[in-house]
C-alpha cells in the first residue's frame, strides 16, 4: 500500500498544525535539502508548452528517495472557473523503486514556494526588514505572507492586484490574523518604503510589473511568478541592480527572469549562499534579487515535510497502487482468477 494525503487530509493537515508553522518547519527541510545540493539528481524539469498554459513533470532524488511533480500553469484559468495552478506528486523508494507516498500538491506546492521564497529571503534580506510589498494577490499570496512572518517576522503589507476582487479576498483572509495590510492603488505604491518586494502575477507575457524605477537600494526581491519562457515579471533592467540568486541555473535559464539576459548572465544558486562559498547580500544597500521559477528539490523537501508530519495518524490514507502478485514473475496471477473460462 502507498500512504495519501489527499486534498482534504493536506487541508486538514494545515488546519491542525498552523500555516505558520508548518511553514516555518518547511522552510528548515528546503534548507537542509538545498545545502546538500550536490547530492541530488538533477534536471530542468520537462515541460509541455501550449497557447492556453503549460503542464510540467518535476523529478529529483537524493540516491535513498525519489520525487515528481506534475504541476500545471495556467493563467486564464481564473478567468473559466480553474485555477492558475494545481498539481500531484509521489515520493518512492529508490531501493525497490515502489512509490512510498502519493500527495495533492497543489496546496503543497504554494506551502513548499512560499518555505522556499522565506528561506531566500531569511539569507538575502536585510535582517531588519519589516516592510513587504506584494504584487499579485492570488493564490499563492497568503502563503507567501504567511511565510515572511514565519520566517522573518514581518507583518506589515503593502498590496496591489490589478483584480480589486482579489486585493479584498487577501484582506478578508489575512486581516483576521493579525496582519496590517496597506491596499495601494498601483505597483508603485505598494512598493514604496518596502523591504521585501515579492511579484506573484499570473500572465503569459513579458511584463513589466516591476520596473527599474521602482527598485530602491536595499530592497530584496522576491519575483516569483515568471517561471516559463515568454513569462516575466521584472523589467531587464532591473536584474543588473544587484546579484541575481536562482535555484538551478539550467532551469532557470530557461523559464526565470534571466530568460531576458544574454545566456553566460552571471547568477548565484542559493546552494551557494548556505554552502558559504558565495557571501550573499554584501550591505544594506545592495539591492538582491531571487529569480524564483520554482525547483524539483523544493518538491522533495515539501513531500518529505509533509509525509513525515503525518505518518501514522489519522489523517494519512492509503491507496493500491503497486500490482504486487505472490510470485513477482506471476503478474498474470493477479487476473487469472477473473478470466472467463475456455
Ligand atoms: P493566480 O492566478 O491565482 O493569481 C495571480 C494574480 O495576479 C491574480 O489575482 C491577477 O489578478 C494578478 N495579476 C495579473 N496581472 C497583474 C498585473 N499586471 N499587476 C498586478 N496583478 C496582476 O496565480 P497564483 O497561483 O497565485 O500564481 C502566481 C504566479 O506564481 C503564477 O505565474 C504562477 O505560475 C507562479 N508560481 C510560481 C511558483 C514558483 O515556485 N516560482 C510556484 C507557484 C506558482
């Protein structure tokens, strides 16, 4: 049998234990799973690419377990009812190759970005942030708020969507837990004054939600809505205001804000940071920014988050998965008994 945690045990998962500190134990294992960095293996991951949106397939694994992803990426989909994002992973054991653990990723996914987005900006952001500007309230908004104050503290916001709609339903759940949110009227409203910028728009496009103008010394940005090629957030100009920290140069290379540069752009993997061999921020004015698109090892540090903190209870299904006959040569044993005779 394979252990599940399907949609409504992952929502009650969340219930029970806190956003914030699942968020905040999430983050520990991103970190521990990207300091070992080199020890995964690793590959852009495959994606499918349509007019309407993408479908990908995210596979890593640390030599002892395996994970995948199969995520999809569609803006217009707010637009017919679906949402942008949703996604479905496993984790296996590399030993036999049988799947040990099947999960809903698609709360998981916003859990292990937002984890990923914190534990960038706990080592990129100057420590004294308290101010974060989000453009784009959507899905991943809370998570991403909820991370920051998990991580970092922070819990002042300053938010914009061009969806009035959207800035309303990020105030109607956050203000109730405490935050104080600032609703600006334009991107360059909410960015004044804040430390950390994170850019969550959904749009098939080279935008330009972020422009050079708006990036004042010191801030950490946090862009990570530009995961797919044609798909930015930031202005070009905006990645030569400082060093430029991504999470596997050859995906990003691909699908992140860098798309834009020219294919040698210097860039810093975060593994770099926590190894020590790169020294991250460098003072209070540099301006540092994380070209997030979102990598296979994050997956696997969620996955393994999640299956850890619920193995055993109430709250883990379980679904046959693998056909396992007696005599593993006899998989036709597994039918015989229900052929029809003669
Ligand atoms: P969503 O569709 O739920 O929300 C996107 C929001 O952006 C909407 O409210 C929309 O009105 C707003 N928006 C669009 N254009 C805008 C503009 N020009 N200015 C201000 N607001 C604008 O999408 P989501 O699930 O919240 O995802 C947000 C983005 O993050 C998507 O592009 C998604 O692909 C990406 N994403 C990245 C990662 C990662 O690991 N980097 C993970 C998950 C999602």
């Amino acid at each position: 049998m394979t252990d599940l945690l399907d949609v409504a045990a992952m929502a009650r998962w969340i219930q029970r234990d806190g956003a914030e500190a699942i968020l905040r134990g999430m983050a520990q294992y991103v970190e521990d799973d990207y300091r070992r960095f080199d020890r995964f293996d690793k590959t852009p991951r495959v994606a499918s690419h349509t007019p309407f949106g993408v479908i990908e397939l995210m596979p890593t694994s640390d030599g002892e377990l395996y994970s995948f992803k199969f995520v999809n990426g569609h803006p217009l989909n707010p637009a017919r009812g679906f949402q942008t994002v949703t996604a479905f992973g496993a984790l296996a054991d590399v030993d036999n190759g049988y799947p040990i653990f099947l999960a809903e990723m698609t709360l998981l996914t916003a859990l292990r970005t937002a984890a990923t987005s914190a534990m960038a900006a706990k080592h990129l952001a100057r420590p004294d942030s308290r101010i974060s500007a989000m453009i784009g309230s959507g899905s991943q908004s809370e998570f991403q708020a909820l991370a920051m104050r998990a991580v970092l503290g922070i819990e002042d916001l300053r938010i914009y969507d061009i969806d009035p709609a959207a800035i309303d339903k990020m105030c109607r759940n956050l203000e109730p837990l405490g935050f104080r949110i600032h609703r600006a009227d334009s991107p360059q409203e909410a960015v004044q004054g804040a430390d950390i910028v994170t850019t969550c728009t959904a749009d098939k496009a080279l935008a330009t939600i972020l422009t050079d103008d708006m990036v004042a010394p010191g801030m950490h940005l946090n862009a990570i809505g530009g995961d797919c090629p044609g798909k930015t957030e930031l202005e070009a100009a905006v990645l030569d205001r400082g060093p430029v920290f991504v999470e596997f140069t050859p995906q990003t290379r691909i699908e992140g804000e860098i798309q834009q540069k020219e294919p040698d752009f210097p860039v810093v993997e975060l593994f770099e940071v926590l190894s020590g061999a790169h020294p991250g921020r460098e003072s209070a004015e540099q301006v540092t920014i994380f070209d997030s698109v979102g990598f296979a090892v994050s997956d696997f540090a969620g996955l393994r988050y999640a299956r850890e903190a619920n193995l055993g209870t109430e709250l883990m299904g379980q679904v046959d998965l693998v056909a396992d006959p007696e005599d593993p040569k006899d998989l036709f044993s597994l039918v015989a008994a229900l052929s029809p005779v003669g």
